[in-house]
C-alpha cells in the first residue's frame, strides 16, 4: 500500500534494519492529530507506568505465564515419545506388535494430529484459549493412561490416534497466547523457553523410565509409564484451568492499569492486539498467496522428516549400540541437554538481533548433517563414533522453535497468523508421519536409509533458510522504497497517526507506550501486507 511521501509524516533511520535500534522512539510529529478516547482505551497517554514498573510488570506475566507454557510442553513431549522408551521395556513383546507395526503406531499419532490441526487452529482463536487448552489438557492425560490398557496392535493404533487428536492443539495455543501477550522482539526467546520444555521434558522421561525400567512384578514397566504421565498431564489441565488467563483484560494478577499498558505494548511494538477479532476469509487467502508462507512449510517439513523418526526410534538405535535397554534412557539425557543449550540459545540470539533467525535455522541444523553421515557410515568406525554423531543430531530440534517465532512475528492478522499456524503444523505432521516410515524393519539395527534421509533433509534445509532470509531481506527493501519509510522490525507497523517505534529495551518499551497516543485504528486487525511500516525479521 505504497503511500506519497508527503502524506507519511516518517522519518528514516539513519541505522540499518537488521540491528536491534538504541533509540527508543523513530518517529516526526503527524499534523493536528485528532485523539478520540475508545473503549480499549485507544487515544490515552499513559504516563504512570515508569521503566522500573515496566520491568516488574514484565516479570509478573512472564512468572504467571511461561512456567504453563514450559510444563505443558514439556508433558507434551514426554507423552508423545515415552513410546520409544516403552518400545524397549516390553511393549512391543506385550501387544504383539510384528515387523511394520511399530512403525504405524509411531505414524498414527500425526494423523489424528494432522486431522484436527486446522479446526483446532480455529478454535484456538475463538474460544477462550486457556479454557479451550485445559479440556484439551484433560482429554490428553486421560488417553495417555488408557494406554496402558492396550493388549494389542488395534488398541496401540487407537489411543494413539486420539493422543494426537488431543495434543494437536498444544502448539497452536501456546504460539497464539505468546503472540497475546510479548513483542516482536520478546517472541523469539519466550518460544525458546517454553519449546525447550520438549528437552526438559526428554531428559524427566528418561531417569522416569530408568527408575520404572527396574519394576519387575507382573505389571510391566511401560504400562506404569503411561499411567504415570497421564495422571501428571491430567493434574496439569486443572493448573491450566485456573491460572492461565484467556486474555490480557482477564489477567486478575494485573491492575487495570497495567492490563491497558500489557495490551497497549503489544499494539506498539507486537504483532497486535489478538482480542475481539473475527475470522477473515481475506486474510486466509492472503496467507496462500505469500511466498514466504510455502518457504516457511518445506523448511518445517524437511525438520520434521528426521524429527519424526529418531524421537521414536532412539533407543532402538542406541541399543544398536552396544547398550542396554537402561542404559539407553540414560544416553538420551546428555542428547536432551544439548537439545536445551540449542533450543534456549538460538531462541535468545534470534530475539536479540533482528537478522538473525534464517542464519540461526541453517547453523543449528549442520550437525545433524555431519551426525548422520557418521551414523550411516557405522559399520566402517567405531561405535562411539557412531554415538557422537548420535549426539550431533540432537541441535536439529531448535529448528522448529526458530520457525515458530518466525510465524509469530512476522504474521499480522489473527486469521492469517493462524492459518499459517496450521498449515505449519501440517507440515509438521506431514514429516512425522513420513519419518517413521524411512525406519525400515528389515534394515534394523543399522537404519541406513533412515540416516541418509536425515542427512539429505537437514542440507535442503539450509539451503531453503538462505533463500528464505534473502527473500524477506528483498521484500523489506520494496517496502521501504514504496512506502517512503525506514519501518522497523521491533514494531508493529505505524501507529499513533505517524511513529513507528523501536521498543529495545525495558525502559524504552514504558517510555514508548506512554508517550504513542493510540488511535481506534490502531486496535484494527490487519495482515502484515496492508501495514505501514511493518518490516520483517530475517
């Protein structure tokens, strides 16, 4: 929507885009701006809330939320990948399960998964998000327990399916309550802590199933594990229940005034205000037409085509090894620890600089490349070798969180965010249903083609992060030279009749909310395309 430049009262930056700016506040006074008051409070300078409260605030929704998020995804993928322990423990021996079979049951979760994505992704955005995500959380643990129940093939297939019928809205709600609640430049390092829950969550599963392994009465091990963590998920929805809030304006640990300025921040410098908006058939077709939509879906399938394979297969390969059924739950903490230092600090890196995310996607998934050579290439080197390059694959994960944060912040628009959201994890659900599958029975232990495959998918990924990060790159220049304005990749895109604001640090997001006077049209919900000034993050 490109505008004359004597109607964007804008001043250029004289710092590039891609640095995170010092200065708090780019903008040039708008002519007679016109200031009415609004129900959300739209027009109001607030002064009050100063940079030390501005911090103290911040603290209390990151204390009252993220530690829901981290827990729920942490039992999000201690439910999804006990499996692979319980394969070893006598699952397999207990239902039968004969050539192929073990396969499906790891591949049925992702087609319950991928049946539910998109409704699910609807919902989120219009039911009350913590509700909506507590009676999923209850369903979830109550499935989780019935599989311990499971005599047989059918049985394993069943709950399998609704478990990711259940946790197919995990994902989506916690990406849609981050976006709710941070900034652009707060996103990326929230969606790392809360995503590394997944690791935490690896390394709980593994000293559980170690202590359970030892459990030698006539109920077997794996059923205790299943029944454990159900229970455990089942306690976590009445938490969800009560204390996650659905909306800022809900959040009774807040003063009124302090709601105004969380919601007004991220007007400011987020991707806007997630309240009181309808779905828009528009904005879903603007999701398919983007580029970077169809760059972001191939990235997130290529990462989920390994993902897929070596969660459920992983003790099986260490076993492979040379290691016991126990000491394959144990080799998988220092795996899961690794997964924890990438996933926390690309997920920092990217928050801190504004240029950063594509290079962080190709760099975090280069030792994966080089451990599944050294795996494919087993039988030519020792196995500790081998298990070093087991090790190396362990920073593909963080991948998957850089591109979530990529969703979030550079989507405007609910419906299109959330489209985006669930075409993502169609893809996600895609590459898990496939990855299993390149785990060849006949070929146990070595898995050869599996590792290639891994290999394979893991270059083709840097190579679509590079054309990626070139193509926002460009898309942020023709933006600029169209709309006549620097923009700016910490904010949401002009507001307040005129200012585009750089939020970079705790004082200046306080000093930036108070001084911007919000307009009604800045509580509108608008794509990321029809935004004056919004810049992409690379």
């Amino acid at each position: 929507m490109a505008l004359p430049r004597e109607q964007v009262p804008l001043l250029r930056s004289d710092q590039p885009e891609s640095s995170r700016n010092q200065n708090y506040l780019n903008m040039a006074a708008a002519d007679d701006i016109h200031v009415e008051a609004t129900p959300a409070g739209a027009g109001r300078i607030r002064g009050s809330i100063g940079p030390e409260e501005a911090r103290r605030v911040l603290r209390r929704i990151d204390w009252q939320i993220m530690p829901l998020l981290f827990l729920t995804y942490c039992f999000n993928f201690m439910d999804k990948t006990i499996l692979s322990s319980a394969s070893v423990f006598g699952l397999r021996e207990d239902t039968n399960l004969q050539g192929s079979n073990y396969s499906w049951v790891s591949s049925i979760f992702y087609f319950g998964y991928f049946l539910w994505a998109y409704p699910t992704t609807l919902l989120v955005a219009r039911l009350p998000v913590a509700k909506y995500l507590a009676a999923n959380t209850l369903l979830w643990g109550v499935v989780v327990a019935l599989t311990a129940a499971c005599f047989n093939y059918g049985g394993l297939l069943t709950v399998r399916f609704f478990l990711g019928v259940a946790e197919a809205t995990v994902s989506p709600a916690l990406m849609f309550v981050t976006s709710t609640w941070y900034t652009r430049d707060e996103i990326p390092t929230r969606t790392g802590i809360w995503f590394a829950g997944n690791s935490v969550g690896g390394i709980v599963s593994s000293l559980l199933a170690y202590g359970i392994g030892h459990i030698t009465n006539s109920f077997s091990p794996w059923r205790w594990m299943f029944i454990i963590l159900g229970v455990a998920t089942f306690l976590l929805g009445f938490a969800l229940l009560f204390v996650l809030p659905d909306t800022i304006s809900k959040a009774t640990f807040l003063t009124p005034e302090e709601r105004q300025w969380a919601g007004d921040r991220v007007v400011v410098a987020g991707t806007g205000q997630t309240e009181n908006t309808t779905w828009k058939w528009e904005q879903i077709l603007e999701c398919v037409q983007d580029p970077k939509t169809w760059l972001i879906w191939f990235i997130a399938l290529l990462c989920q085509i390994p993902n897929g394979g070596t969660q459920n297969f992983a003790n099986l390969v260490i076993t492979s090894f040379g290691f016991t059924s126990l000491q394959s739950t144990l080799i998988n903490i220092p795996y899961s620890v690794i997964s924890i230092a990438a996933i926390a600090g690309s997920g920092w890196l990217a928050g801190r600089f504004r240029s950063m995310n594509c290079i962080l996607i190709g760099l975090v998934v280069v030792p994966p490349v080089v451990g599944s050579a050294l795996i494919g290439s087993r039988d030519s080197i020792p196995h500790g070798v081998s298990l070093f390059g087991y090790f190396l694959i362990s920073t593909g994960p963080a991948a998957l969180p850089l591109l979530l944060s990529l969703v979030q912040s550079n989507y405007r628009g609910v419906t299109k965010k959330m489209t985006m959201t669930a075409l993502l994890f169609i893809a996600y659900c895609t590459g898990n249903i496939v990855g299993p599958q390149l785990f060849i029975a006949d070929e146990e232990p070595t898995y050869d083609t599996a590792f290639r495959a891994i290999m394979i998918c893991y270059a083709l990924v840097v190579l679509l992060a590079a054309i990626l990060r070139v193509y926002l790159q460009l898309l942020n220049r023709m933006r600029q030279r169209d709309e006549g304005i620097e923009g700016n990749a910490g904010a949401s895109g002009v507001v307040g009749g005129g200012k585009v604001v750089d939020v970079a640090d705790h004082q200046n997001a306080a000093e930036a909310v108070n001084e911007v006077q919000l307009r009604p049209e800045d509580y509108e919900d608008l794509t990321d395309w029809k935004t004056l000034g919004f810049r992409y993050r690379l």
